[in-house]
C-alpha cells in the first residue's frame, strides 16, 4: 500500500524557558488520516509542542510544516485558518452557551464576513448563518450529540462535554486536530466511550495528535507513538512497540521502582 501524504512534519524543535530546556530537539510526522500520540510523565514538554504547533509559543530551533508549508512562529489565528485547532488539557468551553452555540462557534472561526454584511444581516449573511447551522447540526448528528443540541453546556456530564469540545474543533474545518489529554478526569467507562468516539473520527477520516496518558486509550486508538521524557525523544513506535520498549518503561516506571526501594 502506498504510504499516506504527510500532512505534518515536526523537524527538530526545541523550546526553552530560561535554563530549563522543555523540549529539546523533537520530531514527529503526521500522514493524512492518522491517529498520532505523544506520551510522557509529567512535565515532559507535551503541551509545550502544541503550544509550539498553535502558535501561542515561538520555536527556538527547529522547523513545522504544515502541507508542505512552514508555520513555526506564525499567528495563533494564521494557524487555525491553515487548519490546525485543538483541545485544552482542562476543558475550555462557553458552558452558558448551548451546545449547538458551541459548535457554531467552531463553525464561525473559518467564516469571512464583511462588516457590512453582518451589521445589516444581508441575505447573503442569513443564508451563510443558515448554512452554518445546518452543517453544525449534521456536524452533531454524525457525533451523537445531536440530542443535547439545546443544552446548556455546563448541563453535560464530563464525558459529553469533552465530546462537545472536540466537535467545536471538528467544526473549524480543521485538517489536523490536537487533542491535550482528553481522556483527562474520565471515569474508565467515559474513556471507553472516548476511545470509540475517537476511532470513529478515524474512520470519518480526521487525521488526530494526541496527547495522553490513559493508556489504554492511546494503545487502542493510536497508529503511532512517540515518547518524550523530560523534553526528550527518547522512543518512537507502532503500539505494541512502545508498550514492550525498557526505555518507555524505565521513563514511567523508574519513579514507581525509586519509590518501592525507599520503602
Ligand atoms: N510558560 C512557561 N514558562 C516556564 N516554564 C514552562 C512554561 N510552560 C511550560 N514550562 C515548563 O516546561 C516543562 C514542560 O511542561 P509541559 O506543560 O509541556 O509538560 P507536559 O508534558 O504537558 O506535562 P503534563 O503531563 O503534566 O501536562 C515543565 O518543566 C514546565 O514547568
Ligand atoms: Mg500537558
């Protein structure tokens, strides 16, 4: 089979903040269509290369190319119009907004109107807005969360709202979406519940980087892993490659076996 279009291509980057060097020469590639995870303790540089990816942060060394386009060091809002969005480790939504509002706020991001369209609401703005609403319920429908639609967001449990969150990104029309730790505060049947809806995105076609440490969530939904540990690349792998490598091991374990010998 033919390899899939690369779609992103970290090379090299490396960020630091005073003497701390949080991440330190890391690479990754991203082909169309895949479900790509970063795993590490904590404190490894995750967040660090989504800030990096969207823009909230400057590259110190390194390269982002986004199909085939650099776009280290540009704009936050240049990115999401490239087509990069993501999701926040703690969850960010307009929780007095109803869940369709959140939706077509993802939706809006990538609308372009005049001022004058919108001030005066022209046919041509209501009907865009009707457009909009449209794709955003068919956008709730194919997700299941079509029945919450009128909602309040705060009404939703913790699992749903974590679903409401990755739509909004879905709805931006991104081509890559960045998930920080969705899996973050689940019970373990919302993370089973997260990890069909994710492979359902797959099979929807989005392409996915994950940042995650529930594992059985990332070794059920990933193609590929890579590893990073205290801002380094120290592996990188198919899933049962990652589960099987003393490295990775020794990375996540190393604190567990320290803190049994104290004792
Ligand atoms: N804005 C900042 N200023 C200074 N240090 C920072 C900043 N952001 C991150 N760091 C440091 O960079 C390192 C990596 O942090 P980062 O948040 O990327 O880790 P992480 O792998 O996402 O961890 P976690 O799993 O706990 O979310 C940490 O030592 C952190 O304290
Ligand atoms: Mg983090």
């Amino acid at each position: 089979m033919a390899e899939k279009e690369v779609l992103l291509k970290v090379d090299n980057i490396t960020k630091r903040f005073g003497g701390i060097v949080a991440v330190d020469h890391v690479s990754c590639t991203v082909r169309k269509g895949e479900v790509v995870s970063i795993i590490g303790p904590n404190g490894a540089g995750k967040t660090t290369v989504f800030n990096m990816l969207t823009g909230v942060y400057e590259v110190d060394e390194g390269e982002i190319i986004f199909n085939g386009n650099p776009i280290h060091n540009k704009d936050p809002k240049e990115i999401v119009a490239a087509g990069i969005s993501r999701t926040f480790q703690n969850i960010r939504l307009f929780s007095d907004l109803r869940v369709i509002e959140n939706v077509l706020i993802g939706a809006h991001i990538k609308t372009k109107y005049n001022f004058f369209q919108s001030v005066f609401r022209t046919k041509k703005f209501r009907e865009e807005e009707d457009k909009k609403t449209a794709e955003a319920i068919q956008l709730l429908k194919s997700i299941g969360l079509d029945y919450r639609r009128d909602d309040y967001a705060s009404n939703l449990p913790y699992g749903e709202q974590r679903k409401l969150e990755i739509t909004r990104a879905i709805a931006t029309g991104a081509q890559l979406i960045l998930l920080d730790e969705p899996a973050a505060g689940m019970n373990p049947q919302e993370s089973a519940e997260l990890m069909e809806f994710i492979n359902k995105l797959k099979d929807q076609g989005y392409t996915i980087l994950m940042i995650e440490h529930d594992m059985s969530v990332v070794m059920n939904v990933s193609d590929r892993i890579y590893v990073i540990d205290h801002g380094k690349p120290i592996a990188e792998g198919l899933p049962e490659e990652i589960a099987n490598n003393p490295k990775v091991i020794e990375a996540y374990l190393g604190g567990v076996q320290n803190d049994a010998e104290d004792q």
